[in-house]
C-alpha cells in the first residue's frame, strides 16, 4: 500500500513518514512518500509528481499547522482524492479545523478519533500504530492497535530530536 503525506507548515508529516518507513522494513507492504507544502506551491515539477502519485496512492494525509489554506493546491489535491475515491485524513492541532475536513476520511467516528489521537499526541510508538491501523484497513493485516500513548510530563525540549527523556540528554 502507498500513503502520500504532505505536511504545512509543520515538519511531523515526515516523522509519520519515517514510521511507516520502519514499517515496511519490517516486512510489512508499505510505501510512504512525504512532501512539503511549499515544495508544491513553488515548483510546478514537483506539484505534478505530487498529483501523479496520487494515481496509486491508498491513503492521502495532509498534516497541517495554522490554516489549510496556507497550502495554495490544498484545494486542487482534496478535489483529486475525491475524484479518485482516496481516504483522506486531514490532521490539524485545532480540532475545530480538522473537522471541517472530517468528509475527507470514509470510516468511522471511533477510527478517526483514534487516528486523531495518535497524531495529536505524537511520539513514535503512536505514528507507529496509525501505520498499523492503515495496515489493517487497507492489507487486511490483523494488528493490534494499542490505545495512544500520553507523552512524558517532563522532558527535555530539542527541536527535532525524537526523543526527549532525560536519559538521552543527560551523557
């Protein structure tokens, strides 16, 4: 299965990606291919490939941070994924601007909750399981999906570092 993400304004759309990644070099069938929204708005090359992977992709995900339209194609990649019948979910940390996409995504409250949940909250363990959930969705594998794992309550702050337990930073 393929996943296409696109992230705006916020780099987690290539932490979802990396996951899946570890995913499939697990054996399992999975191809993720992550982009940035600004990749697509500037370069007509790249807002092509974009669109032309659309043509075999399982699962489209559109990370956002701030507004949707932030992302000048936003529109033009939602109107593709419709034409083509591909599940979208669209993640923003405003709850209220995700659910103005809720359309996108074809299954149910309690799985798009859950998914909503595992974005929301990060973390590898939870980008992980929605890979398990797609997994289960589109290859009919049979994974245990556990419930999203709540961050530490303390940490140590790194932009981009994965891992933010004291233990890592204290050597």
């Amino acid at each position: 299965m393929k996943v296409t993400i696109i992230s705006v304004r916020i780099l987690d759309g290539d932490y979802l990606a990396n996951a899946l990644n570890k995913l499939s070099d697990e054996s399992h069938p999975l191809i993720a291919e992550a982009y940035d929204y600004g990749s697509i708005d500037s370069d007509p090359k790249t807002l092509t490939k974009v669109l032309k992977g659309l043509d075999d992709t399982n699962f489209f995900v559109i990370w956002v941070s701030g507004n949707l339209e932030y992302f000048k194609n936003s529109a033009m990649m939602l109107k593709k994924a419709k034409l083509l019948n591909i599940p979208t979910f669209v993640f923003n940390m405003n709850r209220e601007r995700a659910d103005e996409q809720r359309d996108t995504f074809p299954y149910s409250d309690r799985e798009y909750d859950l998914l909503y949940d595992y974005a929301l909250l990060g973390g590898q363990s939870n980008l992980r399981s929605m890979g398990l959930w797609m997994l289960n969705k589109f290859e009919s594998e049979k994974n245990d999906l556990p419930n999203p794992e709540k961050p530490p309550a303390q940490g140590v702050y790194v932009p981009g570092c994965p891992d933010v337990s004291f233990e890592t930073h204290i050597k």
